[in-house]
C-alpha cells in the first residue's frame, strides 16, 4: 500500500508542482522523470506544498504515514514486543500492529488516488486521440472507485455517472420505504419532500439534472409511470426500483 501511494504521487506531482506544470513541456518532462528517484518522505513533502494544504491535521497524518512506512522498513520486529519469532502472542500483536497501520494507509490511497483519477479526467478530456491508453486507465480508476463506494458524479454527462453510489439515488429507495404507497408504487412528489426533510442540500442540480424526474430517467435504476393529474393540472408520477437482474 505504501508503495501504491508512491507510485500515485509520482504520477500526480509533475501535473501540480509550479515547477513542471506552469513551465514548458520539456520542464514537465525533466521533472517527471526527477519525481521518479524520490522517496516517499520527499514525495509527500512536495504534494503538501504543490497542494496548498490548509488543513493541520491531513497534513499532520500524511507526515505521520511516513514515519510508519520508515518503521515498517527499517525497524519492524526490532520493537518491544513485535518480535516475530518470538511467542505466539508476539506474532498477534505483530499482526494488530500491521493491520492498524493497514486501515490508516489505505485512506490515504484512496485519497490519492483521487487526485491522480482527477488529472486522468483531465488527459482523457484533452489528450485522448493521441494516446489511447489514458482511455484504458480512465476506465480501469473508475472501476476502482465506484467499487469503494465513492460517489462518481459526472455533470457533463450524467449518464456516466455511478447512480448506484449517488446519494440522491439511496434517498430515492429510502423514500420507498419510509412513504406511503400508490399500489407498488411510490409518488415522487411526497419522495421529494422526504428527500428534503432527510438532506436538504442533496438535489438534483448537484448531479447536473434540473430535476428529479430527470433523476429518475437518467439512472436507468427505476421503473416510472406518468400520468395528467386534471385537477391540479400537472404530472403526476410514480416510481419504483427495477428488481436486479442477474447477469
């Protein structure tokens, strides 16, 4: 994990540093491959300034990490009580020592990972005619993300948006079993109010939609029935979730 935090700050940094990105493309390059012989302790330096992070304390645990790592290299089994070979408690407490450090460094890739997936958007957006793997590796982060349960929203084309990890879309099936029903069905009036009371700032313009309906639609998640309602004279309209199929 430690080194999988490494290879993404080697990626990521060239795009962000002054040095290299606001420079010509020859500066890029000569910096890329710099960035390439730096440890991780450096590495980490260079993002906490090429950032501009203003928060203390994710500043502080990514300087934190590095000690760890250090630790794990250099010094892992020679602390009292991490001997290794020892006693059989000494292997458990070992394996508590590893697997806290574990759940700490595995927030931080996945951190990372989101800057480095940031700047893969950007390359795909500007630069993908000409190399078709950015395309590949696109696909290949997404994947990764969308499977940590990360919201991937993509307001330019919301089709390409991961509904299925989208807030909006969890307050959708909520709104299901928290209102009353119309047969099988839910009215997507009382879901909005429901949506509201739940999370106010969660709407549909959040996701590059106007509305919910349009939520809805977009999705694909949902079964939908449209009809007039004279009285009022608007649409009224009812929903459901799609029963998964299996593939």
């Amino acid at each position: 994990m430690f080194q999988q935090i490494e290879k993404c700050l080697k990626v990521l940094i060239p795009f962000i540093h002054s040095d290299a990105s606001t420079r010509d493309a020859d500066s890029f390059w000569e910096y890329r491959e710099k960035a390439k012989s730096k440890t991780l302790g450096n590495l980490i330096n260079t993002f906490i300034k090429s950032a501009n992070c203003n928060n203390d304390y994710f500043v502080e645990k990514l300087r934190e990490m590095v000690v760890e790592r250090n630790n794990l290299v250099h010094h892992f089994g020679g602390s009292e009580g991490l001997n290794i070979l020892s006693t059989e408690e000494g292997c458990r407490t070992c394996i508590n020592y590893l697997e806290s450090q574990y759940q700490e460094t595995v927030y931080f890739y996945k951190s990372i990972k989101l800057f480095v997936f940031s700047v893969v958007i950007f390359l795909r957006e500007n630069y993908a005619e000409s190399n078709p793997k950015t395309e590949l590796l696109y696909q290949q982060l997404k994947a990764e993300i969308i499977s940590s349960g990360v919201e991937y929203i993509n307001l330019n084309n919301p089709s390409e948006t991961a509904w299925e990890n989208t807030k909006i879309v969890k307050l959708l099936r909520l709104a299901e079993t928290n209102t009353d029903k119309i047969a099988d069905m839910t009215s997507l009036a009382r879901a909005e109010k429901f949506i509201k009371s739940q999370d106010p700032e969660c709407t549909p313009k959040k996701y590059g939609i106007n509305t919910l309906k349009g939520v809805l639609k977009a999705s694909g998640l949902f079964e939908i029935t449209e009809s007039q309602d004279s009285q009022k004279n608007r649409a009224f309209i009812l929903y459901k979730s799609k029963v998964p199929t299996n593939k």
